[in-house]
C-alpha cells in the first residue's frame, strides 16, 4: 500500500451532484459537534446533504465492540478524550457538558426522529442539544415531550408522535437504516460517505477537511500566529505509521522549539493495560479505515508510504541509536529521525538489522560503527527504559504525543491529526 500525492482510493471521479451522507446517533460527543458544523460545510463545499439516523448500539453489537467505550479506556487515555472532545466543540463554538449516566439510551430518540421524518436536522440539533447541554434525558417519555415541546409540537402532536414510535413499522425502519450503516462500512460516528463508495468512508469530525480537500475545495490555511510561548515535547516510536507521519508535520510547525523524546511504544502499553498491536485487535471496517486514513494523511503531508512487510517492528536498536545519536533538539539529529522512519514505512525495510542501520547512519553521514557500538552499552539501555518511564508519567498512551507544558499544567495532543491544535496551544 503506497501513497502518493493523492491515495489512490480517493481518485475515482465522483457523480455530479455529490451527496454526503452523514450518519449519527445522539450519544456520542462527536457527533453532536458534527451536527453544529456539517451544514455549513456542505453548502461550502458544494454538497447535498443527506443525514441519516442510526442507532450506534446496534452497529457495536453487531461488530461486537463495548457499548461503553469509555470503560475500556485507561485513565491517560480517557483523560486526553475528556479534553479531546472538549477542544472539539470549543473549536465548534458549541457547548458541551456531558450529562450524568452517559452513555443513555437514544433508541426512543432516533424512534421518534423517524416519525418526524426528513428533514432530520431541525429536530436532531433539539435532540442533541438536550443530550449534550441541558441535561435532558431523552431516554424517557417526559424528557423526549419536553424536547418535542420546546421544537414547537403541541402537547397533543407530540403525544401522537410518541405513540407512534412504539409501532412495528418504526422499529423495523430504525433496525434497517442500522443495518444499512453497517453494510456501508460505518463502525463508529459521526461517519460520512461521499455517495456510496466505502472506499469515500470517513469517519471523525476532523476529516471534515479532508472531504473537503477531497472535493477540490480545501479549507484556507490558518492565519500566521506567533512562535510558541510554552515547551513542547514530541514523544515518538518508529513502530507507528501514525508517528511518521506526525514527526514530519512536527518538524514542519514547531522546527527546533520541540523537544523530541524516543520511547519504547510497547512499554507504554504495556504499563497502561493497552495491547501490544491495537490495529490488530480493532473490527475489520475500522481496520480497513484506519488503513485507507493512513493512505489520506500521508498523501496530506507529502509522504510515500507502504505499509510494511513485517509488521510490528522491533524498534529498540533504532530507539537507542537514536539516544546514541543525540543532539535530537538540532536538525542534523533529526534528520536521523526522519531517515529511519522512511526506511521502514516507505522502503520496507528492516530497522531491527544492525547492518540496516549502520547503512542508514552512514548515509546520514554519522559515524555508524561508533553509535552500534554504544546503542549496545548498559547505559544507552538505561536511557531508553528511563525516556519511556517519562513518558508515561507525562499521561503518555500512544504515539506520537506532544506534551504542552502550560503555566497551568500540562496538556496532551495525541495523533498526528492533533498536532497542528498541539502548536496552536503552545502559542498560547
């Protein structure tokens, strides 16, 4: 699988006009900051809009992923997801408070939504607001009248809508526009589908831009702002495609106002309670997204990349030639850096070859035999068990992570998608 200047799944030429399919539930956070931007995007980019109402906790039986998502996360990953989505809707310019006994059910939400019928946005955005600000519960019959009150249906009309939402016709359609999700690839929302084409599949309200992008309409770039205010440290294993990714769009925003931290990404997971290859442990309609997205984010930054052939890597002889290395804080060390991550995920090669990385510090014009030499001593071993303990005690779950140290605290960017939102935070 290689990328180039645009993934190959996302050239084939669209139909004119192009409909977006949006697919949402009301219980998750995203999705309700998704439903306060995805209008305005569409008229944007010039697309028709088609909103589609599923119930999320049938794709995850279905799939057979937790309902509670949350429960399965570790406490430095639940954190981060805390403040993931509140940056998210801050972003939006929307509200958010997540209510007591999240996740509630929405079965009798999407029930009367159908009743309602299309358009389904005027009576989602009453809906999500009620889950995502008031406090409402949209489970019951009380909490969905008053929702129905407050868009304007009379105490009698709302009644009669209620009621129908118990028939079996209404059942069998919310089941059928569930599983038409499924069949369409959706594993999680918000999801959009640019047609029907699964390979148009996106998943996240950060690949907004992307469709956008995709549409020949890319979002302005953002407005220069100042160099950052507060330290950054970018904490990264050659073991992630994700990682990079990110170290290039790193070098690209922060230069050398980052401070760039090796870790052993197993280790993290392993003091974390996450599994070793999470890839391999996700349903095949994420699996196959997370390829396809890795596919877009590198054709976004410029990159060639294939998935490798051996998968997952050893990386802790790169790892301690790395440390060996040092000066990581100037470009020359980092160029080191972006060389071993090309030659395992763009030229497949093997990184855990002494004579592969003696070939690549040689072509860096290091001194190869010199840093395999010291890569093997007690205390370059003590340093990358010491670096990984660092991160960990800095919340650190995954890679790459840039940490933010901000007057009143630290805060934590995961992915190479958040990287940019990492920098804008740095600047203060």
């Amino acid at each position: 699988m290689t990328a180039r200047a645009t993934p190959e799944a996302d050239v084939r030429e669209l139909p004119k006009p192009v409909k977006l399919r949006f697919y949402f539930d009301f219980s998750c956070p995203y999705a309700y900051v998704a439903s306060a931007r995805v209008e305005a995007f569409a008229r944007r980019v010039g697309v028709e809009l088609d909103p589609r109402p599923m119930l999320l906790g049938g794709v995850f039986r279905e799939l057979d992923t937790p309902q509670n998502l949350s429960d399965t996360l570790s406490p430095s990953k639940a954190h981060h997801n805390f403040a993931d989505m509140h940056r998210q809707a801050a972003a939006a310019g929307v509200p958010l408070n997540i209510p007591a006994g999240h996740p509630i059910r929405t079965v009798q939400a999407l029930r009367v939504l159908l009743v309602v019928g299309p358009p389904f946005l005027p009576l989602a955005h009453h809906l999500f607001r009620a889950y995502w600000v008031e406090g409402i519960d949209i489970s019951t019959h009380a909490g969905l009248a008053q929702v129905l009150r407050e868009a304007g249906f009379g105490p009698g009309r709302a009644e009669a809508v209620l009621a129908q939402a118990q028939s079996p016709e209404v059942k069998a359609e919310l089941r059928s526009r569930t599983d038409e999700a499924i069949a369409a690839g959706v594993f999680g929302i918000p999801s959009f589908v640019l047609d029907s084409d699964l390979s148009n599949l996106y998943w996240g309200v950060d690949r907004l831009p992307m469709i956008a992008a995709r549409l020949g309409t890319p979002e302005p770039p953002p407005a220069p702002l100042p160099l950052p205010a507060h330290p950054i440290d970018l904490y990264f294993d050659y073991s992630s495609p994700f990682a990079y990714i990110g170290c290039v769009i790193a070098e690209r925003l922060f230069g050398d106002a980052a401070r760039w931290r090796p870790m052993l990404l197993g280790a993290v997971f392993k003091s974390v309670g996450t599994v070793d290859v999470p890839l391999f442990t996700q349903s095949e309609p994420k699996r196959r997204h997370t390829r396809l997205d890795l596919e877009r984010q590198a054709a976004d930054a410029g990159l060639e990349f294939r998935f490798p052939s051996r998968f997952p890597m050893t990386t802790v002889l790169a790892l301690r030639v790395t440390l060996a290395a040092g000066g990581l804080e100037g470009a020359a060390g980092r160029r080191l850096v972006h060389a071993i991550f090309r030659a395992y995920w763009a030229d497949d090669r093997n990184i855990a070859d002494p004579e592969v990385m003696r070939a690549i510090c040689a072509a860096e014009g290091l001194d190869a035999e010199a840093l395999l030499a010291a890569a093997g001593s007690p205390g370059l071993k003590s340093s990358l068990r010491t670096a990984t303990s660092e991160a960990v005690d800095a919340g650190v779950f995954g890679a790459p992570t840039v940490v933010v140290h901000r007057p009143e605290g630290r805060e934590l960017f995961w992915g190479a998608d958040r990287i940019p939102l990492a920098l804008a935070a740095a600047r203060g």
